[in-house]
C-alpha cells in the first residue's frame, strides 16, 4: 500500500512543478496548496507506515534510501541556514535604516551552494553517528541539525 501512497505523491508533485510559474488567480494557487497538501499527507504516510516488501525492514531503513534521505535533511538544514542568514542580514538593515523601505531577500546561488562544498564531511560524520541507531524522526531531525550548523560539525571534524 506504501508503494501506491508514494507514487500517488511523486505523480502529485510533478503536477505541480510545471503549473508553478503559470498559476497566478487565488484559485489555481488554492488548488495548487491542496494538490501539495495531499502529496505531503500520501509521502508522510508512506514514511510512517514503512513497507514489509520483500523483507521487514521498511525501505527508509535500507542502504541507500536511508543515506538518500539523510543527505536530503542535511542539504535541508544547509538551506533553511542561509535562508535565515538573509533574514538576519534584512533584519539589521531595517534596524540600520528605519526609514527605508526593506530589501527583498537576497539569496546569491553561489552562496546556496557554498555549504555544500562541505557537504562530504558533514556528512561523513552524520554518518558516523547514526550507523547505530535506526531511521527515526529524531535522526531525520538530528540530520537537519546537522546541516544547519555546517560550519561547526566542519570546524569539529578537522584532524587533530
């Protein structure tokens, strides 16, 4: 039943993706969030429920799902860090310029892909720490964590 919840989520998102940039009324926006919605609801499910095909371990606890969807956490954490930097560098400029209107978010693709040029080794040492422990939501979250301070697990993994 998983493999049907995942396809149905995989097939609801490529929908999406072509109908983004054309959709401008407040009823194919509507409709997009609902379609997005039902796809996030048929992904969670997918991942709760787990599968026992061919075998009892879910899919997500398998080799290289599991890696996969740690590196996507981490990329994750890696994003919502630079994100949060622009917010806190519009932030001080607003506090520097009371009067001025506030700039838009400046997000530079050279500065998105920066943390990832570390990737390998915060992920090598996401890696160590999780080989005991099985695919849960504390390690999907301790992934993020990862990933969002990328620059301390780089400056804690220098060799000693």
């Amino acid at each position: 039943m998983t493999y049907w919840l995942l396809a149905t989520a995989i097939g609801l998102v490529v929908l999406i993706v072509p109908w983004f940039k054309r959709t401008t009324g407040a009823f194919g926006k509507g409709l997009m969030a609902v379609v997005f919605l039902v796809a996030s609801l048929c992904l969670s499910l997918a991942f709760v429920w787990g599968s026992g095909f061919l075998g009892t371990a879910p899919w997500y606890e398998e080799s290289p799902f599991r890696e996969i969807l740690l590196f996507v956490f981490m990329g994750l954490g890696m994003l919502a860090r630079m994100i949060s930097q622009a917010i806190e560098e519009r932030r001080k400029y607003r506090l520097k310029n009371p009067g001025k209107p506030a700039p838009k978010l400046v997000l530079d693709h050279w500065e998105l892909a920066y943390p990832f040029l570390s990737s390998a080794i915060c992920f090598g040492a996401l890696i160590e720490a999780s080989l005991s422990s099985r695919f849960d939501f504390a390690l999907a979250l301790f992934a993020f964590q990862n990933g969002f301070f990328w620059q301390t697990v780089l400056a804690s993994a220098k060799p000693t």
